[in-house]
C-alpha cells in the first residue's frame, strides 16, 4: 500500500496534511493555536488514530504552522521536529519578524491583519528534534518512505518533504493564487526571493511532480516550472 496523503482544512486557506502509511503516520504542519482537533478530526475521518501519530513535522517557524503542533503533541505523544534554522521561532512562540519580508501590497495587508499570521504570539515550547541537516533525517523511521530536502527562502530553515511518487509538501514555499488556487505564485512572505527560486528549482531536479502548499494547491509541476521560467531572477 502506499503513502496517502491526507489534507484538514485547518483555517481560512490554511491546510496541514497527514500521512498515513503501512507502520506510521507523519503530521505535516499543525495549523494556527486551536487546529489540533481539527487536524485529528481529519485523520479519524481517513480511518488513522491518534496512536498511529509518530512525527509532528513544522516544516517552517511561523505561527500558522506551528501553533497546533505541542497541544497535537500532548495528545498523540508524537515528538515535534523543525529545522534548526527555525527552532527559535518555536521556542519563542512567535514569528520571527526578519523573516516577515512581504512581496506587494497585499501582503503588507495580510501582515497587519490580527488573525492572520497565526494569530498572537504564544507561550513558547521545546521541539523534540532539531533538524540540523534535512537531507540525513530518516523518514522510514518514522514508517514513511520519503525525504526531507532544505528549500529556505520563504524563511531560513524552511523544509519540504519529497514522497517516492514525486509528491512534495512543501509549506510555504510557494502558494496558490487566491483566485486560482492551482495556480502557482510567491507566498506572501520571502525572506530571500533568490534562495527561494533556487529550493522550488531543486525540487523540480528531485524528481517533484505535484507540489502541496499550506495555502492552496495543489500545484502541477509542469505549472510550478512555467512560473518559475517567468519570475527567475
């Protein structure tokens, strides 16, 4: 059998994802504060179980990510992992506002609006695994068959993780137009455009065949690699 992928709507054009494979699910970002028992509704409903949870990965630090993920921790038992890069952010609680770099005027919108973002800064917590590498994290251990690859850009430590059938979840890496939802463009925040053009062209080379953003998606490939034609730097 293989990996299926899972998607909960956890907000208004935010989504985490599950997967569930033969001896272990994996958590892929836990929504904003509150969106744990959304995001274990959404297993339930595909058949899993809280005790099948081994992984809660926060595949970058920012709220809307990793807001759910120590309460979905304190009811599965599954360690919470993130790159080291962008641990502080959990261990504060909050967005790291260098990180916060907007692209156009709607995202310097979005970026003043009170529930978007995560919403407030919360109580800070410990992740289990710091990911100083993405490339040596085993995700078998955890009962799927994949790999991390580092794609910052959207923020320093940000990771994408790239199934054997060339599905990658890749947080906010890219996004989809709010009014295409399967049309690639830039999330709302770039902390290095440059280094987020080469993640998304690294992935491409990996072999990714469909990309699936926290907001929006899923996206083709072959439109990610049009897009990405057009805006290169």
């Amino acid at each position: 059998m293989g990996t299926r992928l899972v998607t909960v709507r956890l907000a208004p054009y935010v989504q985490g994802y599950w997967l569930i494979g033969a001896s272990g699910v994996i958590a892929v970002d836990a929504g904003p504060k509150g969106a744990a028992q959304r995001m274990l509704a959404g297993l339930q409903a595909a058949g899993g179980s809280s005790a099948q949870v081994r992984l809660i990965l926060v595949t970058h630090g920012h709220l809307d990510h990793f807001g759910g993920a120590e309460a979905l921790r304190a009811i599965t038992g599954a360690p919470v992992a993130v790159h080291a890069l962008d641990a502080e952010a959990l261990h504060r609680g909050q967005n790291d506002p260098a990180a916060l770099r907007p692209r156009g005027w709607v995202a310097r919108v979005v970026q003043v609006l009170p529930f978007s973002l995560g919403g407030a800064p919360l109580a800070g917590f410990k992740p289990d695994l710091v990911i100083a590498e993405a490339r040596d994290f085993d995700l078998s251990a955890y009962g799927i068959p994949g790999r991390l690859i580092s794609t910052p850009g959207h923020t320093p430590g940000s990771v994408s993780l790239l199934l054997e059938d060339g599905r990658a979840l890749i947080g906010d890496l890219l996004m989809g137009q709010l009014w295409a939802p399967q049309s690639p463009t830039w999330p709302f925040f770039a902390w290095d455009p440059q280094a987020l053009l080469t993640s998304v062209r690294t992935l491409l080379d990996a072999g990714a065949q469909s990309f699936y953003p926290a907001h929006g998606g899923p996206l083709d490939a072959r439109a990610v690699w049009r897009w990405w034609q057009k805006v290169r730097l």
